[in-house]
C-alpha cells in the first residue's frame, strides 16, 4: 500500500482501531497510553497494512498481568484476521493460551518443534533453555499427570475424570 492512495482508509483506519478495542482512544496522544494500549495500537498500526504473516518480538514483555491478559485475549481474537503469526517470547502463558506450535532455539539451534503441551511436559529442556512453564503446567506435572494442563479449567477436568481419562 505503500506509495499509492488508499481509498478507503479511515474506513480501514476505524476496523483495525475498533479490532484492538482502543475505538475511545484514537484522538489521543500515544504517549498518554498505557503500556498495554500502546502495544495495542502498534498492533493495529501492523494490521491496517493487511499483512498474511503477523511477526510479534517479545508482544506481553513489560505489562501487567491485565495488560498481557489483554493483549493475548486480542491476538486470539485477530487469528481469523491473519494467515500466520509468528511470535518470539519467554511468556509461556501466552505461548499456553495461544499458540498451536512451539520452535524452542538453544544455541541458534533448534531443540524442539512441538506443541505447547509437550513442551511443558519437558522440564529438563524448559530448564536448559531457562523458560518457566505455567504453574498449572507443573502442577499438573507435580500430581502425575502425563500430559501437563494448559490452563486451570483442563486441571480441573482431568482431576475429576482422571480415572476415566489420561491425562
């Protein structure tokens, strides 16, 4: 879109401001945002160029637990807006509430390309590469189970029905 006129885009420029929930802050200064709304708006600033493929350095780093809540709970709300999204971060909570596919690196080297579960069933390659899993996830560990929850309602349920189910 670079270089040529876009029809349209205020109408784009108010979709993308609406999609990342800032619709009553777009007259204002970024530098008054809070730090959650600022990756939010940068965000959207990425997604008004329509891209295919979503690359997010390190998107939750510095927030707060409701600001980094905020920014994972919108990014699963804009997977049916991109084709792909690749993300590099040491948030295993987000890499546990988003992610489908895991690329580990150690030494510029790929260790593992799994999903998020098994690689939170794998504390000594989580140790090695210093990444912290999700409390639930070594919980779930700690109690036995096999394969490590992602989240507390999967604890819960492999808890209740887990002479029935492995979990």
């Amino acid at each position: 879109p670079s270089g040529r006129r876009m029809d349209g885009w205020q109408d784009l420029a108010e979709q993308v401001i609406d999609r990342v929930n800032l619709s009553g802050f777009a007259e204002r200064d970024g530098r008054t945002l809070s730090g959650g709304q600022q990756r939010r708006a940068t965000l959207a600033i990425g997604l008004a160029m329509r891209p295919r493929v979503l690359l997010l350095d390190e998107p939750t780093s510095s927030l707060d637990v409701a600001s980094r809540e905020g920014v994972t709970a919108m990014l699963s709300d804009l997977s049916d807006a991109i084709s792909c999204a690749v993300v590099a971060t040491h948030d295993m909570h987000l890499v546990a509430d988003w992610a489908n596919r895991v690329i580990v690196l150690e030494h510029g080297r790929i260790a593992a390309d799994v999903e998020p579960r098994d690689l939170f069933a794998q504390p000594e390659l989580m140790a090695r590469v210093r990444l912290v899993p999700p409390q639930v996830a070594q919980l779930g560990l700690a109690l036995g189970l096999r394969r490590p929850p992602l989240n507390v309602v999967e604890l819960l349920d492999c808890l209740q029905i887990r002479e029935k189910v492995p979990c």
